[in-house]
C-alpha cells in the first residue's frame, strides 16, 4: 500500500501539469511522462527491494510525498486560473499568431546562431584549460565532477564549463527546429558539435533531451498519435538511462533490465537515503540553501552541498564524484520547515508551473497545426524552461539558471536593442532603447 501511495504521489508531482494542458502539443507532458517511467515507475520496486528500510522512513517519505501532491495539484489549479487571465502584452516570438517566419525567424535563427557558437567554443576552451576531455579520461566520473586527481585541471576551466554546458544544453532543440525549417548544413553542423560537446563532457541528460524535444515537436508538427509520441519518449528515456550506465560505471551491474535502469537512476534511494540522514543529523536549512546554489563559489549551504552532507555525514567533498541529488519539492520544504515547508514549497512550485504551462498554452494555441509548429514549440520550450520553471524550482537554484534565463528571454522576446542618436546632434550613440521587432 506504501508502494501505491509512493507512486501515485510521484505521478501527482511529475505529471500533475498534463493536467492544464491536455493538448496533442503539449511537449512537457511527453518528457515528463518519459521521466516519470524512466526514474521513478520502473527503478521504484528494485530500488525498495533491494535497499534495506525502516518502516517509519518509508511512512515519513510516503506521507511527505502525499501532502506534497496534494498542495501541488492545488498550486498547478491557482497558477492555471493566473495563466488563463494573464495579458500577454510582450512581443513573443514563438506565440500569438501563427508560425515563425519574416523578421522574427530572423531574429531567433541569428540568436540561436550566435548563442550555439558561443556555448561551442566555451567548452572547448573550457578543455584545452582543464587539459582534458571527461569522456576520454582514466576515471570518467571523477574527471565529469572535477574531483580527485583531476580537480587542480578542473577549477582552472570550471567557469568556462558550466557556461558552456548549460548554453550548449539550452540551445540545442531551437537550433535543431531551426535547421528542420530552413535545412541550411550550418544549422545542422552547430548542432552537432553542441551534441558531441554535451557528450564529450559525460552530460547524458543534456545531450539527449534537445533532441528529444526536437522530436517530439516534430512527431506533433507532422500530427502523429499522442500515444506513440509518448511510447517513443518513455523508451528514448529508458534506453538513456540504460547508456549513462554503460558511459559511466564499471565493475559487476545488475542484469535485469529494471535493476540496471535503477543503478543509473537512483532518485528514489536518495530520496530516501536523504530522508534518514536528516532524521540523525536534524538540520533544517530554514530556506538558506535557496540562493546559496547561485554562488561560484559552493558554501556548506549551497544545495548540493547540503544534501549530500545530509545523505553521507561528510563535509568534504573534493574527492566524491557527485553532481548532489535530485530532491522533489516537498523533500525541500521538510528539510526547511517541516510539514509547513512541504505544503508551501510544493505549492508555490506548483502555482509557477501552472501559471507558465498554461500562458505558453494560450500563445501557442493559434500556431498549433500550421506548417513549421516544431520551431514555435522549440522556442516556447526554452523560453517557459528559462523562466517559468525556474521559478517554480526556486528550491534548488544553481547558477546555471542565469544562462538559461538569459537564453529564454534572447528567442523568446522579439526585442531588439537598438543605439541612437538624438536628432542633428553629433557625436557617439547614445545607449540603448529597446524595440519590437515585428513580424
């Protein structure tokens, strides 16, 4: 009954914004019905099988998530209300009208242009800093985290890195919708570096969701079956999980298919493991992990820092491989102020996600079905991913969230910025006024 209880709550809090947008375009649902499956349906009964558990932690963390979900769906149906009455008066270029074309494709197929060349050439400039390219490395994990032996070569790239990881992840599925449009080799080529770049770096999950959701807007724009949409997404998340095993690990790994896809998707047992190590060391961070993750430079209350502290009772984590874990909302909101923290961190998560899905909804609308929606999906992806979900993440802020804000607002705001000079008088431009820029 636990079991059920889990899962249906798990379910509420991954696929709850299907909800507000049950639509045949609806690309969040498509990935997170993916992710669902991949990291909490089929690793779930291998995970509790084979992890040893008290009972009053599987009931706290059953029960944590139940209220989570239920202020959750709660939040989702305040922010759609939010949504539904909001005007849209800024110049979208992926909504409001019909598919991107004239000055606006311009605009975002330059950008999307300018931005892959730049998160292109900060990664390799990144490795030739580091000395050393993570997929090619002795020790992959260690060299993917910058720690052990490698750490020294890593702090000397590490800004370089990040930057370049999170535009060249950000960007991909425009410039793949972009080069769908137009077929120009250029587009196609940019994008294949970004890929090879996300993949020389060991970044799996970055590599592969632009794509994804470049297919999928695809698979709508051509009008194929919800259903199959979803088949092709599960088993595209399911065999990437079953991949970051094989790049990652080594040494003796389960041989069942569920077990192996649970070994590379461990969110349940953190989860879990989190869970009991708070209940030993009972400290709450009382919201001050929320803008710590923003800094360059990680404290003790950065989030990742802190989860893993609470999961291992370490401090130091120079030598442990780890990106940190991967905690819901309501799991946050317990470890900042109990069971107040889980109803309100879940619903105000909940109230941004809803709020975003289904303005993006409404702007969407009038495209839905017209020759090029893959494009105006794209981009309406990136744009609610660089700020709608990061507002309703404001639990685990990392400083990647600027880039992908940064991203958003360059494709998704027809604005231009244009200097000008006050009339008859000479001299250098004045700075900066900002126009639309119409299509």
């Amino acid at each position: 009954m636990l079991t059920l209880q889990i899962l249906l709550a798990l379910l509420a809090l991954t696929a709850g914004p299907v909800l507000l947008w049950r639509r045949r375009d609806n690309v969040f649902g498509y990935i997170a019905a993916g992710f669902f499956v991949a990291t909490y349906l089929i690793p779930l009964a291998p995970t509790l099988a084979t992890r040893r558990l008290d009972r009053p932690t599987l009931v706290l963390y059953a029960d944590i998530l139940a209220l989570g979900a239920a202020a959750t769906l709660a939040g989702l149906w305040l922010g759609g209300q939010i949504g539904a009455r909001s005007a849209n008066r800024a110049p979208f270029t992926f909504g409001g009208h019909g598919p991107i074309e004239g000055e606006r494709a311009a605009l975002v197929a330059g950008r999307a242009r300018r931005l892959a060349v730049i998160g292109i050439l900060a990664l390799a400039a990144a490795f030739a800093l580091m000395h050393y390219v993570p997929y090619f490395a002795a020790d992959r994990t260690a060299a993917k985290y910058g720690v052990g032996p490698y750490r020294v070569s890593f702090l000397r790239g590490a800004v370089l890195y990040r930057f370049g990881l999170a535009m060249a992840a950000a960007i991909l599925p425009v410039l793949l919708a972009v080069w769908w449009r137009w077929r120009r080799p250029l587009d196609l080529l940019l994008a294949a570096a970004a890929v090879a770049g996300l993949l020389l770096s060991l970044s799996r999950e970055s590599a592969f969701l632009g794509p994804l959701v470049f297919v999928v807007g695809v698979a709508v724009e051509r009008r194929m079956r919800p259903a199959f949409i979803t088949g092709v997404v599960v088993v595209a998340f399911s065999l990437g999980a079953l991949l970051s095993l094989a790049l990652l690990q080594n040494g003796d790994q389960p041989t069942a298919v569920a077990g192996r896809i649970a070994s590379s998707a461990p969110d349940v047992r953190d989860h879990l493991g989190f869970l009991e190590g708070f209940g030993k060391r009972g400290e709450p961070t009382y919201g001050r992990t929320i803008l710590a993750g923003l800094s360059l430079s990680p404290g003790p209350w950065d989030p990742s820092s802190y989860a893993l502290h609470t999961l291992t009772g370490f401090r130091d984590f120079s030598d442990f491989a780890s990106g940190g874990l991967r905690l819901p909302a309501p799991i946050w909101g317990y470890a900042s102020f109990g069971w107040a923290g889980v109803a309100m961190f879940s619903a105000l998560s909940g109230v941004f996600a809803g709020w975003g899905l289904v303005k993006v909804r409404r702007l969407l609308g009038p495209a839905l079905g017209v020759p090029g929606f893959a494009l105006n999906l794209a981009v309406a992806y990136v744009f609610y991913e660089g700020t709608f979900a990061v507002l309703s993440e404001f639990y685990f802020l990392t400083s990647s969230v600027v880039v992908r804000a940064g991203v958003a607002v360059a494709l998704g705001l027809a604005v231009r910025i244009a200097l000008v000079r006050a009339p008859g008088a000479p001299g250098p431009r004045r700075p900066a006024r900002l126009a639309a820029a119409h299509g």
